[in-house]
C-alpha cells in the first residue's frame, strides 16, 4: 500500500504542474521547451512544498490535494546479520 500512496503523492503535484503551465502557456506567448522543461517541474515542485507544508503545520486534511490523506510510513529496517 505505501508504494501506491508514495506514487499517487507523487504523480497528483506532476499532473497539477502539467495542467498549471498549460493553461499559462494559452495565455501567454512563451516558448514551449521553456514551459516544459521549466515550468512544470517548477509548479509541481512549489504545489507540492506548499501542500505538504500545510499538511504538516496546519491540517492533516491538506493532504487530500496531494491525492492522498497521509503521507506514505514506512517500517523501520532491520539490521543486517553481521557475517
């Protein structure tokens, strides 16, 4: 389950980015390799730090528009057998 969780808090912030800069990029005249190899890592990056700050400092419910309530926790490993 917390592959999935990881990969869906992940992928929610890349699609928001791609939809972000493609709305901009109909408004304005920019180049299109600038708006994809700039702005769509630039925007999901920021949406992502500002939704998981907010899930952090202000409410676990922030976490929904990540794509998923919680972030992924995962067991601690255990030590290796010394050989």
């Amino acid at each position: 389950m917390n592959v999935y969780v990881s990969l869906l808090r992940t992928g929610v912030p890349a699609l928001v980015g791609w939809l972000v800069t493609l709305a901009a990029g109909h408004g304005l005249d920019l180049d299109p390799s600038a708006l994809s190899g700039v702005l769509i890592p630039a925007v999901g990056f920021v949406y992502y730090a500002l939704f998981r700050l907010a899930e952090e400092h202000l409410s676990p419910k922030f976490g929904w528009l990540l794509g998923y309530a919680r972030p992924p926790h995962y067991p601690a490993a255990k030590a290796p057998l010394p050989l």
